[in-house]
C-alpha cells in the first residue's frame, strides 16, 4: 500500500505551509499529492506550482468538476501538467454536487452518470491524439452545420497513457467508475464496510470491463491525527464529518449521508442532516457519532495507526492519501512523518 497526500483547497490562509507538507512529502517518498477545487481555488493551477517545486511525487487532482471544463479543456489540461511534471500527473474527475454545478456553474445536474461516461470518452479519444469526433447526449464534435472540423491534440504528453480517477459514492457511480476508470477515489472509507459500500460495486464494473480489481487503484482520502487521547483527536473531524453528511449536496441528494446510512449510521445521518440544514452546525458536529469518526479516520499512537493501516490495506485500499490535522505546520509535518513509520511498522512499505 502506498501513501498520498491531500492539500485539500488552495487559499485558506495555509499556502506556504501547504507547500511545505507537499515538499516534505515528496521527501518522505509519498506516492502522489492531490489538489482539489469547489468554487475557490483551481486545481491546475496548484498542481502546476506544486509540480514546479518537487521532484519525485505524483500530482492529482481530487478532482478537475466536470460542469467547470468542458472534456477537451481538461484534456488539454491533463497533457500539459504531464508534460510539465516531467510525467507525474494523475487525472481526477468528478461531478461534484447539484448545489455547486447548478450555483456555481450553471450546468444542470442531471444524468451525472451519463455525462461522466461520455466526459471519460471524450477525454480517452483526444488524448489518444486521434481527430476528435464525437456524437452524444452532452457534446456533439465538430458541431454539425458549422465550420468546425476534427482537430487532434498537439501537446505530447510524457506518457502514452495518463491514470484516470473518479470520485465516486454510490453504487452505480462505483460500478461504472470501476468499469470506465483506472482509480476510484472515496471518503469516509471504513474498512470494516468496505465490500458492501465499495468493493463490491467496483468489482462489478471491473468484471463488465472483462478485468478484475488487480492494478485498480482504491484511494480513500483518510483524516489523520497524532496523539494519545483517540475522542479529543476525533472531536477535531467533527465540523468535517457534519459538513459532508448534513450539508453537502442538497436534502434530498447527498451521497455522503447516503453512504451513512448504508453504514449503519440511518438515524444519526438524518439528524445530522436536519440540524445542518437548519443552521445548528454546532448540533450537527454533536450529533455525528464518535464510531464513524474513528472507522474512517486515522487517529492515536503510531501503533494504533498502523494497526488501521493493515485494516485498510486488507480492504482493498492500494493508496491511502492522508490529510494530517494541525493548527500548526509543525503538527501537519510531523503527521506526515507518523504516516511513513506507521506504514512501516505495519509490514505495508
């Protein structure tokens, strides 16, 4: 099992100290580094700066919103990070939610699952470096009647061949990512669940692809914190936990309380939900239990951490990126360091 990182969004008032962690783990020979984006910070431009500053990692996006791009933009992107890095990027992609898409974007979000397929096929065409030419639902290339004509990329990328991740919850998204895709990343991974919430709807896709789970990548973004105290770590993800469960997505379409629910966690989730929805984040980050803060968090002692490392690496999970707490650089760097003595300590290096 490998370890990444994620930086979670640009401009948070933690800039230099997000290039630090990221230099620090290009030392410490973390896998890849992800950068996301909502509605502030891109992430192709933080990949960019990253790349510009380290070595050896990988950088990935988690992810580039497919309503913000159109697919050939983010093809275009993806061969110029490549090219940039010196062949270091990873291609991550999702719909990110009705509120953002609708509100932010002004693309509608309906069909995600078919916009997703047809966003990947575009993007595997034009990278490929064919003439680009595509008839669907979302996008018709050239637009017919038009002076358009087929164009082909002309960045060369460092590589033939740049991995493809999707963000995916639920069931269909998982099968389909599983099908369509060379990685899946995922929050609120408890190994404990992992094959009725996971495993098993990425493994139908595989099989539709005519392949197995082999060299199919599991990306579980994991909270981590160092200490002795477990429930005062926890308490730290409590305003994290509530924001996904209760106020991302709307009332009636939030696939992280749905992954709740299908957890165990029915009643809980749907408080959660209705004290986020009403204003009371306060009673909401109560509400969240301390059990699904601890199954899908990395928190204690470093033997505690690689204990959950081996769970996590028994479920699947082929890289484990890592968001260590801290209100200071020093606590985030020393996250970093725990990260690479628990996964060796494990037997997973």
């Amino acid at each position: 099992m490998r370890l990444g990182i994620n930086l979670g969004y640009w401009g948070a008032g933690m800039d230099a100290d997000n290039l630090a962690v990221a230099r620090e783990a290009d030392r410490l020979g973390y896998s890849v580094c992800w950068a996301a984006e909502a509605y502030g910070s891109d992430a192709a431009t933080v990949l960019a700066f990253v790349a510009a500053q380290t070595e050896r990692i990988d950088v990935g996006s988690a992810i580039f919103q497919i309503p913000a791009r159109t697919p050939a933009m983010t093809a275009m992107t993806a061969a110029t990070l490549d090219t940039l890095s010196g062949g270091r990027f990873r291609l991550g992609l999702g719909v990110s939610g009705p509120q953002v898409s609708e509100g932010w974007y002004g693309v509608r979000f309906d069909k995600p699952l078919a916009r997703t397929r047809e966003y990947v096929e575009i993007i595997r065409k034009a990278m490929s470096r064919e003439r680009l030419t595509h008839e669907g639902q979302n996008w018709t290339l050239p637009l017919p009647d038009g002076p358009g004509k087929p164009l082909k990329l002309t960045v060369h990328p460092v590589r033939e061949y740049i991995p493809l991740y999707i963000a995916a919850i639920g069931p269909k998204n998982l099968e389909q990512t599983g099908e369509i895709a060379d990685g899946a990343l995922v929050l609120f991974y408890d190994p404990e669940h992992a094959e009725e919430t996971t495993l098993s709807s990425l493994r139908a896709g595989r099989e539709k692809a005519g392949k197995d789970l082999e060299g199919f990548d599991v990306v579980p973004t994991v909270p981590m914190a160092l200490g002795d105290d477990v429930r005062a770590l926890a308490d730290q993800f409590r305003p994290y936990t509530a924001l996904y469960v209760g106020g991302m997505g709307s009332a009636k379409q939030n696939f992280y309380n749905k992954l709740a629910q299908r957890m165990g966690y029915e009643k809980e989730a749907a408080e959660i939900q209705e004290k986020y929805l009403s204003g009371d984040k306060e009673g909401a980050a109560a509400a969240v239990p301390h059990e699904l803060i601890d199954s899908t968090a990395l928190l204690g002692p470093v033997e505690r951490m690689a204990d959950r490392m081996q769970a996590y690496a028994g479920a699947g999970v082929t890289t484990l990126s890592l968001t260590p707490a801290g209100f200071t650089l020093e606590e985030r760097l020393a996250g970093l360091r725990a990260g690479v003595e628990a996964l060796e300590r494990a037997g997973l290096a």
